[in-house]
C-alpha cells in the first residue's frame, strides 16, 4: 500500500480496527523491522503479523508510554504509544511454528493516533517526546 491516511482517535482508514469504540486506544499497530520473524519465514511481513506500520532503525518496543511522531513527506502524525502488541498463536499459523514465540516482547505497540494525517511508503523521519 502506497500510503495511509490516518485519523486523529480513529485509526486508519480502512482498517478493520477505524473508528471500533473497543479499539481506540490501540487501532494502530506499529513494529520494528528488524523483529519480523525472518528466520521462521523469510517473507514475513506486515500482512501476517497483523501490523499496520513497519519501521526501520528503530527500537519500537521501547517507546511504550511515550509520543512519537512520523512525518514521510506530507507532514506529522503523531502517536501515543499505549501498549504492547503481544503476539497470538495466529503467528504460528500464518508464519510458521515459533513465531508467537519469536515475536515476544518484539511484536511492536498498540498506539492512538493523536493527529490526522498521510502516511506514505518509504523514508520517515522518527521524533520521540519523553513522558511526563
């Protein structure tokens, strides 16, 4: 998908999660791409996993609590960054045995959007506001 268009509380649009009262507070799931389970299945990718935004260099898993900020060229979209993604055993299925377990305490986080916007494939620039 060349890009998404994201809204502020709401999610993706498009997405099974946009705009679903139990899945606001984690319609955007968001993983880092160096924790795909590559070495179960080499074409894993955001479609098995169940994430909705794959990012490069950066440690997702380690924001949990803060604001991050994604700007790919049609400005920033901001995120707060609720939770875990913690994996179920649909990632065996989908991807191979022991990919549940590859992708603990890496599957990514469950975030709210805090701003509308465009996100689109390719380079993005990553801020991070500390939390308070």
């Amino acid at each position: 998908m060349p890009e998404i268009h994201v809204r502020s509380r709401l999610g993706i649009v498009g997405d099974r999660y946009f705009a679903q009262p139990a899945h606001r507070d984690a319609s955007v799931t968001i993983m880092s791409e160096e924790n795909l389970p590559t070495g179960i299945d080499p074409a894993a990718g955001l479609q098995q996993t169940r994430r909705n935004i794959l990012l490069r260099g950066v440690d997702i898993d380690a924001y949990v609590g803060w604001t991050v900020c994604l700007d790919t060229g049609a400005g920033p979209v901001v995120f707060a960054v609720n939770r875990a993604a913690r994996p179920c055993a649909w990632m065996d299925a989908v991807i191979g045995p022991g990919a549940q377990r590859a992708m603990r305490g890496k599957g990514g986080v469950r975030c709210t959007p805090l701003s509308d916007g465009v996100l689109r494939t390719g380079r993005a620039d990553f801020h991070a506001v500390s939390p308070s």
